[in-house]
C-alpha cells in the first residue's frame, strides 16, 4: 500500500509539473526587432586648427632632450563645436615618401610630457591612404565649446651613433590627424 501512494505521489507531482512546463511554454512570447534603431545628435563637428607650417626633420643629427625641448614646436588646436561631448585621440601618422623607418632614433614630445622613442607610442590603423604607420600620442575628452592647443616637437635621440647608418641621409615625413568620437 505504501509502495502505491509513493507511485501515486510522484505521478501526481510529474503531472503536475507537465501541466506547468506546458502553461509556461504556451504563455512564453518572443519579440524581435524588425526596423532599425536611430540615434539621433544635434551636431558633431570639431576643428583643427595648425598655427605652424609643419614639423620638418632635415639635416638633423642626434640632440638631447633638454635642446629638443626647446625646439619650434608644431602648434595645433583642436575645439568641440557642438553641443555634445568629444572624445578625441591624436596620432602621428608616417607618409609613405618617409625614407627612415627605425622609429626608435626619433624623440617625440607632445605638450610638456616627458619626451619618449616614437616607437614607445602605440601603433594604431592609419586614417590616411598615403600613411604606411600610425601611432597614437593621447586621447582626451572635450566639452561644448571647448578647445585645446597642443605644442609637439620631434627630434633625432641623442643615442644615435655614426654607427646607425640606416639613419643616415634619410626623410622623415608625417602629419598630424584627429580621430574623433
């Protein structure tokens, strides 16, 4: 008898839970989006603004970082015309007519940071057709209206020696690009 209430108990209870995995699967709904999600700005525009010609390395030979940093800079601005927050990344970019390609004789310094081997930065995906490298000097963020000027100077590291010949008689080309988000 006890054997037939046990049988009669888990068959009830197994009944029962059918009956509910039947329910709760008959009153399950799924959605799925058919149109497309707009994402609506009132503006995104930022300016660049060079108050220099350009960066030129010609006839250079090895200095230190306390001459390169008192070189010309290549003064630039970047300003957030809109209402919305920027974020902002600036890269170096090498053009494709650059003769040296051993990043590591060159110093960069960008503002007042403490100057650094180009080839220290990050390589990111270049934003021009005609650049072969890109590297990144620093992001940021921009308010509305709000604007930044940056001073970057370049220079031939003191440790390259006569013995570097691959730096020897070479062109250094690059130009500066915003990325913008």
């Amino acid at each position: 008898m006890k054997k037939k209430n046990v049988y009669l108990i888990v068959g009830i209870v197994s009944l029962i839970c059918v009956i509910a995995g039947v329910s709760f699967a008959a009153w399950i709904l799924n959605f799925q989006q058919t149109n497309t999600n707009v994402v609506a700005t009132d503006c995104f525009n930022i300016t660049f603004r060079e108050d220099t010609e350009s960066i030129s390395l010609q006839n250079t030979f090895p200095i230190t970082d306390e001459e390169g940093k008192t070189l010309t800079p290549y003064t630039f601005a970047i300003t957030n015309t809109c209402e919305s927050y920027a974020s902002y990344q600036i890269n170096l970019e090498v053009i494709n007519d650059s003769t040296l390609t051993n990043y590591s004789y060159l110093k960069v310094m960008l503002g007042d940071n403490t100057p650094v081997l180009l080839s220290s930065n990050e390589v990111v995906q270049p934003a021009l057709d005609n650049a072969t490298t890109s590297f990144k000097l620093t992001t940021g963020y921009l308010d509305h209206n709000e604007s930044v000027t940056y001073n970057l100077r370049l220079w031939m590291d003191e440790n390259v020696t006569a013995n570097d010949t691959d730096s020897m008689n070479k062109v250094f080309n690059s130009k500066v690009t915003i990325i913008a988000s």
